[in-house]
C-alpha cells in the first residue's frame, strides 16, 4: 500500500504528530477525521470493545466517526493522560510515536501510533498496547455483572 500513496515530508509528519494529538485531547472528532483519508483504515484492539464487534479493524469516515464519538465519551482520562515525549520516527511514510507508561509522576496506558501517511493525511493507522493496557481491555465494567468481555463470569 505505501508504494502507491503519496509522499509525506518531514513537515506533513510534525503537523499529523502535533495535530492528532491536539485534536484528540480537545475531543475535536471533526477535526480528527479531516486528518484521515475518506478510505482511511484504523486498527486497534479497543474497537471491538468499544464498538461490541468481533473485528478491531475500521473503514473510513462513518466508521471512525461512531469509534471516536463512543471511545471518547467513555475514556478514562485518569488512564489515557496523553503523555507523550514529543519525539517521532518518520520514514518518508510511516509516522510512529508513543505514549509510554511511565510519564512524569504517574503511569498512563501505554500505546504505540503507528501512522502510514498520503501526504499530511492518515491513510493507515495502527495502535498498540502494551502490557499496562492491555489487561484493560478485558476487564469489564461492574454493571455488567463481572463478566469477561466474551460475556462469562469469572470461575
């Protein structure tokens, strides 16, 4: 897929970088998607959680648009602080960063963006969690009983 998506420069990385950054944080879900391609993919282990569907992988703007409207009104921002360095890998196509566990006087779930960019827009977006979150996504809310996200309860 790289090979036939436009090129990104240095610059078009630091604006997606800086700006979905920015966007998430303000809850801006239009902005955010103005970020993507129309046929944009996203990948993600929450989605299934988030959205109660077997796949965590999304297609363009309508489904990002229900991902990101549902992720974010139920985000625990005691766990997703948005801590990041500030630093990125850029390959002349591939945008990457993280937001570590560890940040400054706390710990944050960690995840891993992983971008391919078409120019300064997102055409393929993985995220990645590391072991601090990912135990996360299989917990399960109370008023569900305790049951585990394939609906079991705990023996």
């Amino acid at each position: 897929m790289t090979s036939t998506l436009q090129a990104a420069t240095t610059a078009d990385a630091q604006f997606v970088h800086d700006e979905w950054d920015r966007r998430t944080r303000a809850h801006d879900i239009d902005g955010l998607l103005e970020l993507y391609l129309p046929d944009a993919t996203l990948e993600s282990p929450l989605v299934p959680r988030v959205l109660d569907q077997p796949s965590g992988v999304l297609r363009g703007h309508d489904e990002m648009r229900r991902f990101f409207v549902l992720g974010t009104a139920g985000r625990p921002d005691d766990l997703v602080r948005w801590y990041r360095t500030g630093e990125f890998m850029f390959n002349g196509h591939t945008l990457i960063w993280e937001y570590p566990r560890q940040a400054p006087e706390w710990e944050q779930v960690d995840l891993v963006e992983v971008m391919e960019l078409a120019g300064p827009r997102i055409a393929r977006h993985r995220i990645y969690w590391g072991w601090y979150g990912t135990p996360l996504l299989q917990r399960t809310p109370p008023q569900d009983g305790g049951k585990d996200a394939s609906g079991h309860s705990p023996d």
